[in-house]
C-alpha cells in the first residue's frame, strides 16, 4: 500500500500510501515503513483537506435535503419503518434526526456499521493527527462538494436506496464482503483489493465517474505539490492499481513508483 515516488527532477521523494477510509480498529496497521515514510515528509495531501472546518460545514449542508423532502419519500412505507428499526437498532438514534439528510448519509452509517466491531478508525483521520503533532501542512486534492456531486452523478438515489434495503435485508452480504475487503488489505494486496471493487457491477460501470477521471484530474495537482515538497500522499487504495490507476500515470508522467517495504 505504500509507494516511493522520485525522479523527473524532484529534489526529494514523496509517498504515496492507499487507504480504507474505515477499518476496525484491531486490523488498523501502520508498520515502521509508513511510519518513517510519514516522518520524511512536509505535507500531507489526502483526497480532501478534513482540517478545514468550513469545508466539513459545507459537507453537512451538501449532505441536507431540500426544504420540502424527507428521508421519508424515497422508501415505501414498508420499507421506510425496516430502516426506521434498523437504524434504532444500530445506532440507537431515532430515524427522525436524519429525516433531512439524502440517502447517501444513511448509506455511509450503514457503511460504518458493517465493520461489526465496537471501534473503528480512519487512516485520513490518523494521518491528521500526525500532521498535526509535526505542524504540517495539509491538504486535499478535492473539496467535499466535488466528491458529493461525483458520487450523485455515478450512484442514484434508486441505487442508493436498493443498497441500504439490501443492506437490512441481508446483512451478512455486507459483512462477507468488508471481510474480505480488510483481509486484501491487511495483506496489502493492492491487485485482489482492487479487482474486489471492480467486481461491484455499479462501480464497473461508472468506474470513469467514480476513479479514473479523477485519477486524471490529480494528477497535474501532484506534480505541482510534489514538485514543491516532498509529500505523503493518502488516497484510497481503490484510487492506485491497474492502468488507470495514480501509479501507472505517474509512471506515464516520468516518475519512478517503488514499492516501499
């Protein structure tokens, strides 16, 4: 999961490291690689800068529906109480306190809640952290809004709603496959981690919207900061592999990508 990125005249290398955006916190692994990687930097870029507190608000108000929806009119009455008892259940939260949130966010909790494990943590957010404590600056390569639309764009609120249905009806499917999600991972074995992804019929599809375009987009971005300053670059590991992937166009681009062990 972690890559040294030289040569094409930069004066020092960068790091470029994928992440799962959630993963129990037993499995969570950062070997001494990572960390002395982490430590030669003097940025950290992750795919959006969560040290902006304004972008996060804006976030929470892109995630908010019109004033005249509910939560309520994109599920039958049926299916809308299954959700209401689900996420009670779960989370302990009454259904009405995300009333005025889209689908995505209830997708997202449901997301969390199938890690089946009393803690998780976040690699962006730790990343954070060490930034943080090393006075770092940090940054993103996106803003939140951007993500939304291109997540509205590729996943439909039909989709989005079949999902988190599927999602109660048969919760051991999600379980299954975050499983061998983190075992790919925790192997950091980018190549079967990724075809995983692809096997999502949704993601194969809109795999241009969702990854490679803005692969693409971030590319020109890198140069400029790398270029700049050595940097620890945290992406999602899906963002990586194949031809399309951070990898090869940066190869593409001139750069030497390593493997770091």
């Amino acid at each position: 999961m972690l890559w040294e990125i030289s040569g094409n005249e930069l004066t020092k290398p960068s790091y470029l490291f994928g992440t799962i955006h959630m993963i129990c916190e037993n499995d969570f692994f950062l070997n001494e690689s990572m960390k002395t990687s982490f430590d030669k930097a003097e940025q950290l870029i992750l795919e959006v800068d969560m040290d902006d507190m304004q972008m996060m608000m804006d976030a929470t108000m892109s995630l908010m529906l019109p004033a005249d929806q509910s939560l309520k009119d994109f599920f039958s009455e049926e299916d809308y109480k299954k959700v209401s008892a689900y996420v009670k259940e779960n989370s302990g939260m009454d259904i009405k306190m995300v009333e005025g949130m889209k689908p995505f966010m209830l997708m997202s909790m449901m997301a969390e809640q199938n890690a089946s494990c009393e803690a998780t943590k976040s690699y962006e957010q730790e990343f954070v952290k060490m930034a943080k404590k090393k006075s770092i600056e940090i940054k993103g390569v996106e803003t939140f809004k951007q993500q939304l639309a291109i997540f509205e764009e590729a996943l439909p609120d039909s989709f989005i709603v079949k999902t988190i249905l599927n999602g109660i009806n048969n919760p051991d499917e999600g379980d299954d496959q975050f499983a061998e999600m983190i075992s790919h991972y925790k192997k950091q074995n980018l190549n079967a981690l990724a075809n995983l992804i692809n096997s999502d019929e949704q993601y194969a599809e809109n795999a241009d919207v969702l990854i490679n375009n803005r692969n693409r987009n971030w590319i020109p971005i890198l140069e400029k900061e790398m270029a700049a300053t050595s940097s620890f670059i945290a992406v999602g590991a899906g963002h990586l592999a194949g031809k399309e992937g951070v990898i090869e166009l940066l190869r593409k681009q001139g750069y030497s990508v390593k493997p770091v062990h």
